[in-house]
C-alpha cells in the first residue's frame, strides 16, 4: 500500500514539474498558493 509521502514525492518528482509551465498566481489559502499552468505536451 502506498503512503502519502510516497505519493506526494511522485507527484513532486524533477520529470513531473518539468511537464508544466508556471503561470499567474490564482489564489492562496490557508495550505497553499494555487498558481496557472501550462502543459508544455
């Protein structure tokens, strides 16, 4: 069974973040900011 953290390390991986572009700032809350992106495929 996989954990959270082992999720979230795929989900963060360099080959992951490398597929988007980071766009405007959406929102922000309480977790987190949220930001526009572009799938560079």
């Amino acid at each position: 069974m996989a954990t959270v953290n082992s999720i979230a390390d795929h989900l963060l991986s360099q080959r992951d973040t490398d597929r988007y572009v980071k766009g405007d700032n959406i929102g922000e809350g309480t977790y987190g900011v949220v930001y526009k992106a572009l799938d560079k495929k």
